[in-house]
C-alpha cells in the first residue's frame, strides 16, 4: 500500500514535493482509515482525493507517479535517452536528475524505493526496509 511519493526536478515541480496517505489524529471518520497491524505500523487512509486550482500540480502529479512505475516496470532501451522532462522554469535543473521515491508497506514491513535520473543516465537508486534496525 502507497504510504508517500515524493518528486524533484519534474515538470512543474521544481522543489521537493510530496503526497502522502498518512492517517491524521482525527478521530472523527475511523472508517476511512486503515489501522496499523502493529504499534510499529502507522495508520494510512483507504483513499485520496487531490484537489486544487487550475494549473496547481494535479496532473503533473499523476504523470509524475506515472513517469515513475513504467520506468520501474518498463525501464530503456540501451542507447536511448531517458524520457524524463525536468523544471523547465530554471536554467540550473536542465542539467540537474530528477528525482523519485515511493514509501510503500508489504507484508507488514514499510519500504522507501526511489532513484534520481537525467536523460542520459540513473544517478542513484535506492531500496531501504524503514523502521528495522540493522544489527
């Protein structure tokens, strides 16, 4: 289940952006939450609406999340650019990688995947279990 997506460096995000399915301390409309299977667990919303002005960020959102899982899942074809469309509103991001990160739970355990790429290369890539400590 999707706990955070954040985005860097894409479209007309240019700073740090994230969405998350963080459950609040309201205890008001129980029902629309999905409790936590442990103390170490944290409580996630069953659903989301995003909302907002016109040309705030919705869709660049959705192709964010988009962009993201078919390079996961699709990743490039050797010797081709990566499709990546970076903030264009400022010069010095042309150059910079654009990043993404997914905070996901399974199986009871809570995972942060992400990787930061230009259109020439992945920079990094990343997959930590968050929460367990290493011994």
């Amino acid at each position: 289940m999707l706990i955070r997506f954040t985005v860097e460096n894409y479209l007309s995000f240019n700073e740090l952006i994230d969405f998350n399915m963080i459950a609040s301390a309201e205890e008001r409309h129980n029902h629309h939450i999905l409790q936590g299977q442990s103390a170490e667990n944290i409580d996630l919303l069953k659903t989301s609406i995003i909302y907002g002005a016109n040309a705030s960020g919705k869709s660049n959102l959705m192709k964010a999340m988009s962009f993201a899982q078919n390079f996961i899942v699709n990743g490039v074809a050797k010797n081709l650019t990566i499709d990546v469309k970076p903030f264009k509103l400022d010069s010095s991001c042309e150059n910079k990688p654009s990043r993404f990160e997914f905070e996901f739970s399974y199986q009871d355990r809570q995972y942060a995947y992400g990787f930061a790429v230009d259109k020439n290369q992945v920079h990094e890539e990343w997959l930590f279990e968050i929460g367990h400590d290493i011994e």
